[in-house]
C-alpha cells in the first residue's frame, strides 16, 4: 500500500511540473508576439525613407550634318606607260640602268653591238662619195659639150644626153645619201633611249641576249608616274547620281564641276594627296551592271605605283540628319535599341534602323527617332522599361 501511495505521489509531482513548463512556454510565446507586434507597429508608423533617383546623362536630338564615304575597289595606272622594244635586231652590249630606277626622256638605258650598223654607215658613205664623184663628172661633160653645141661643132643631141647623164648622177648622189642617213639612224637605234620620264620596270633580258623588235617581251617599261589614273567600277545607281552631280560641261573643260575623291592605299592608309573624278565611262556593261571612271591623283613623291591596288573612298554629304553615339544602343534579337527618356522621366526601349558613320563611332537614324526627342547616352546595361531617371543633359 504504501508503495502504491508513492507512486500516486510521484506521477502527480511530475503531472504539475509538465503543466507548469508549458504554461511557461505559452507565456513566453505571448510576451514574444506583443513584442513583435509593437515593434512593427512601430515602424508602421515612421515615416518612410526616400530612395534618391540615379543620374543618367542624356541629350535632346537634333537634326545635324555630316558626311559619309562609299568605297569601291580600284587600280592604279601611271598617266603614261611605255613598252620599250628595240628597233633594230642585234646582241645586247650594255645595259646603264636598273630596274626600279627614275629615268628622264632621251636618257641612254640599253645598247646594242653596233659593228653590223657602222660597217653600213661606212659603205654608204662610201657610195655618196661615189655619187659625189659621178655628179661632177656630168657636170663637166654638160660645160664640155654645151660651147660646141652653140659653134655648131656637135649636135645638140650630144649636149642633151649629157644633161641627162647629169640627172641621173644628181638623183643617184640622193638616193646614196638617203642610205646613208637611213645607216645612222639605225645604228642610233643602237643606243636604246628612254622615249619618257618614269620609272622603270622589270628588265627580262641580259648582256648578250639576242634582242629585236620581233621579241614577245618587251626591253622594258617605262611608266610615268608623275601623276596616276585610278580606275574603278561603281554600279548603276551611282554612276547615275554621280553623273548628276558633275556636270559635263564644255568640250574644253570649262565650267567642269570636279568630284574630290580619297584614295587608301593597299595597307589601309590614305593617300595624303586628294584626287578629283575626271573622266566617266560612255557605255555601262550590261553583264555586269557597272560602269567605270577614271580619277587623277599627284604623285610627287611617286609613292604610287602602276598596277597597284587601292580603293577609292567618295564623300557622300547628309544635311538634316539624327546622328547618335553607337554605346547608347544595343542589339536585341538582330534589331537595334535605344532608351528615350518620356514623360515624368521614365525611359522606354525603342527599335531603330540607324547605319554606321565612317569612323565607326556614331550612327545615323534611318528611321525610329524624332528631332526633340532625348536620349539616354549611357549606363543602358543598368535600365529596364518604365524605370524612371534623374537626366542630366550632356
């Protein structure tokens, strides 16, 4: 009994504590709430903080000018260009220039063995002598026989005949001087002269090579370069608005308007002298669709060459026209956006067709955007449709 009683004791002891924890436990949470609650009602009732707005420099549109190039691949011609072929046949003695060298017109380049031509100078000389000789021979016979004509010693037949003698000696001193200078100008063509001023090119042939005006390869060439022809081929379209835009004028130039043009040269430099369209094709190619023109640069310093490559770059000027810095874009989906700031200084994406300017900074508005209009320049990575801005005007 008395174990009974104890253990009645003990399971109401333990009873009483679990009832006490957890009454605890209740009270604590409700402390816990109210704190809560007043906390958030506290905060509730502050005022709330203010975020400050960022800043974003911006700019109003305007319509401006500027100028943009069209470029077309082209060729470079010296304004003369010479083959230099022998006149004569024979074994190449000398050779008094390089290739690659400046040489002037009448400037000696290559000679040729010359015994053959002087052995003909020296026998046609000979024969003028001859000639000489006949001539005065007749003349003599003519004064011979003339004071017996007028006696009446002789016909006059004889007299006659010796006038023709006479003749035919003259008309045979001119045939045999005629030979003769024929001889020394064809041992001049010995001496092969440059007929230009210009540079000279590739030289195919060596001392001792037998040379004529039959070979397939010429001497040489010789390419003035003191000025070059650029030639190009633009389309259809182009060639048609440039033609609008030089007038033909007269026969004689005048009143000509002139097209500048630039020319980059085949390492991407340009050619620091301006050059000017001067002459257009007649007849456009029908396969092809292109025309072709002509444009005449200075070449002091003969820094252009013939056969060259280059390309020719045509101003192109644009009046009244949206010009936008390409960073204040950006592509989406293969089409080009731009941020405009609208009312109460919110933002809005907006599609645009632009194309790019010349020095790959800026680009033109085809189509999208109104003069008036602003613009956020930068910081575009950060926005998003309907955040509003501070702007700062550029």
């Amino acid at each position: 009994m008395l174990s009974l009683y104890l253990c009645d004791l003990i399971f109401l002891t333990m009873y009483r504590r679990t009832r006490l924890i957890v009454a605890m436990s209740v009270i604590a949470t409700y402390i816990a709430l109210f704190y809560a609650s007043c906390a958030g009602e506290s905060k509730a009732n502050e005022p709330a903080k203010s975020v400050p707005l960022k800043e974003y420099p911006v700019r109003k549109l305007t319509y401006q000018s500027t100028v943009t190039h069209k470029s077309y691949p082209a060729t470079v011609e010296g304004i003369q260009t010479v083959e230099l072929r022998p006149r004569v046949s024979g074994y190449l003695q000398e050779i008094y220039v390089d290739e690659g060298a400046r040489v002037s017109k009448g400037q000696p380049m290559f000679k040729i063995n010359a015994d053959e031509f002087n052995q003909q100078v020296n026998a046609a000389k000979a024969n003028v002598a001859v000639a000489k000789a006949k001539v005065n021979t007749t003349k003599m016979e003519v004064e011979k026989q003339r004071p017996l004509v007028e006696k009446g010693i002789v016909s006059e037949y004889i007299l006659t005949a010796a006038q023709y003698a006479q003749e035919s000696a003259e008309a045979a001193l001119q045939q045999a001087e005629a030979d003769l200078q024929n001889a020394l100008t064809n041992l001049s063509y010995t001496t092969v002269k440059s007929p230009a001023n210009g540079i000279i090119g590739t030289i195919p042939y060596r001392i001792g090579s037998l040379v004529g005006s039959s070979n397939t390869e010429p001497l040489t060439f010789i390419s003035d370069i003191s000025q070059v022809r650029v030639y190009f081929a633009v389309n259809e379209k182009d060639f048609l608005t440039l033609s609008r835009n030089l007038s033909t004028g007269t026969k004689s130039g005048k009143d000509k308007k002139q097209q500048e043009v630039q020319l980059i040269m085949v390492d991407g430099s340009p050619y620091d002298q301006p050059g000017v369209i001067d002459a257009m094709s007649g007849l456009i190619n029908s396969a092809t669709g292109s025309a072709t023109l002509r444009a005449t640069f200075n070449n002091p310093n003969g820094l252009l060459r013939s056969g060259s490559s280059a390309t020719i770059k045509i101003p192109t000027p644009k009046d009244s026209v949206l010009v936008i810095p390409q960073g204040a874009t950006y592509e989406l989906q293969n089409k080009r956006f731009i941020y405009v700031v609208e009312e109460g200084d919110t933002v809005k994406p907006r599609a645009i067709e632009v194309v790019p300017d010349d020095a790959g900074k800026d680009f033109i508005v085809k189509h999208g955007l109104q003069p008036d209009e602003i613009i956020v320049l930068d910081g575009i990575n950060s926005l998003q449709a309907g955040a509003k801005i501070k702007p700062v005007q550029e």
